[in-house]
C-alpha cells in the first residue's frame, strides 16, 4: 500500500479531493473530503496531490553540529500523538529526539503474533520525524509498538545502552489534556521511552512496618486531597529556586502516593495548581509509568479547575 493516513490524494476520474483517513487493505481505502463524509474508492483510482506537502527527506547524513560536553543532553527519547491538522480523527505518532545524540531507530509493529517493519530512521539531535499514523476510532486495534533505537554521537561522550521499548498504546495515555510537544509547535500527548518503568513494591513497604523499633520507619496514612503548593510545603519557599521548589513537590508526591499504596486507599487527589504547567506535567509523567496505577484524570474542575489530578489505585 503505497498510501498512508493523512496523505491528500485526488480522485482520477472525478473532481473531488481529501484525505486517507482509513486503509482497508492493499486495494481499498477511505478519503474523507471538506463535508466530513468518508468514501471508499480503490488505491488505483486516486492520486497523490503533489506540491500539498514537502515530502522530500533530508540526507541521512546530514552534518550535526558538535554541542559542548558540558551542555550535551542524553536523556530526552519521547513518542509523541498528535490530531491531524485536517482530520481531527487521524492520531500521528512522533519519534521526538530531544537528546544531544544521534539515534539509528526502527519501528517494528506487533497485532495477534504478526510483525511489521514500518519505518527506519536515522533522526538528528534536537529533531522528530512522523513515524505511524493511526485512525483514532481504531485506538482498540492499534498494535503493539516496538522500538529499537541506538544512541550515536561522535564526541567524547559515553552513549546510552540501547533501548529495546514495547509501547500498547491506551486511552489513559490520553486522558490527561494535550500539552505542547517539545520540537514540535504541537498540541498532543507524550510517552517517554527511554526512561525504566517505575515500579513500586508494596511487600516491601510494607516490610517497613515489621522493623526492629530502632529501625521502624512509621508511613503515616495520607489524606485524600494532598495539596503540593510550595507554600504549603516549605515556609522558605521564597528563598529556593525554581528547581528546588520541583523537587521538594515531587518528592512529597512519592511520599504521599506510596503512603496510599501502603494503606491501600482506592484513590488520591494531588493539587498541584495551573500554573505553566511543569509540575502537572511531571506528575502525570510518572504516574504513566507506575504499575500501581490504575488510571488518572483530572480531578473535579468545578472545584479544582485543571489545577488537581485524581489518581486511582490498583
């Protein structure tokens, strides 16, 4: 199938243009015109609309600026969804490197035990490229998505181990509202890859409980609603940077949040403020990764605004 979701494509015999916002298989797909009404029509009787978009791919061997070792970032691989800008109903996926390294990345995709390569990139530091795309209506069927990617740089800088990452994408992935991608001017969502799977061992929280007395580290139960505004953690707050107050939040968060675990409450509300935004978005960061989480969202707006997140706990 030489057309994917998104393409805008003409109809060979009849005035009329769209786009690909559904593959039927290696003969038939959908186009979706400016009245919203999808038609099906065989991949033989549409064309490419040449001129719509640049498709042309820069050289694989594009000089890469040297960055200094002190500011060189090695952290920083995300997968990134975005809407189609024409079709709200189409998702695009984005390999966003905001690393200082190189990466040699493939994408291989997984659904019932059969495998496809879909796409091999060599993706420059500071750069995303589009590397699926996926009718939103379908999200149930999507497959499994395996990257492979390796870190490369020339410079005096020891590379990151190869990540080797199996991501199923689900509606909790989106149910937090759309931000703005880094490298990209885009509104969507963020998975981080190269980042390990937090995972919380309540046994051994709990082991805590049953310490020589010398040694018990008593977790008291954490109310429902813990509220993370730096002035109610710190009477200081006014002498400490900005990175500081993010990580004081953020460790009363990991307290508060293995605190419910160990008590097993069904749920936790975090008030972590609007603000611009970095605290909220670092908390719903790692609760993507818990495998202690059921799900989150936002919590009640009449109360709250979109200054709190409901955690619900497995």
């Amino acid at each position: 199938m030489k057309y994917k979701l998104g393409d805008f494509v003409r109809f060979v015999d009849e005035k009329m243009e769209g786009f690909v916002t559904r593959i039927v298989d290696e003969q038939m797909i959908g186009v979706t015109g400016d009245d919203d009404f999808e038609i099906p029509v065989l991949a033989s009787k549409v064309t490419f609309v040449h001129g719509y978009e640049n498709n042309g791919k820069k050289s694989l061997a594009a000089e890469v600026m040297q960055t200094p070792v002190a500011e060189f970032i090695t952290k920083g691989v995300y997968l990134g969804l975005v809407n189609d800008a024409k079709v709200n109903s189409v998702m695009h996926f984005y390999l966003i490197n905001d690393t200082s390294f190189q990466l040699l990345a493939g994408l291989t995709t997984e659904s019932q035990d059969k495998y496809k390569g879909e796409q091999a990139e060599i993706i420059a530091p500071k750069k995303a490229v589009k590397i699926y795309s996926g009718q939103l209506a379908d999200l149930q069927l999507w497959p499994k998505f395996i990257f492979n990617i390796v870190f490369f740089t020339n410079q005096n800088i020891k590379p990151e181990a190869p990540l080797a990452v199996t991501e199923k994408i689900k509606a909790k992935d989106m149910a937090s509202a759309k931000k703005k991608l880094p490298l990209l001017d885009l509104q969507g969502w963020l998975i981080q890859l190269d980042e390990p799977e937090l995972v919380i061992d309540a046994q051994k929280l709990k082991e805590s409980f049953h310490k020589p007395a010398g040694e018990k580290q008593e977790i008291t139960k954490p109310a429902g609603e813990v509220d993370l505004h730096i002035e109610k953690l710190r009477d200081d707050h006014q002498l400490l940077h900005s990175s500081e107050i993010l990580n004081i939040q953020l460790s009363y968060f990991n307290k508060a949040l293995d605190a419910a675990i160990v008590h097993q409450l069904p749920d936790i509300t975090f008030i972590h403020g609007s603000g611009n935004g970095t605290l909220r978005q670092e908390l719903h960061r790692l609760l993507s990764k818990n495998n202690r989480i059921q799900t989150f969202m936002d919590a009640r707006k009449e109360k709250f605004g979109y200054g709190a997140t409901k955690v619900i706990l497995k």
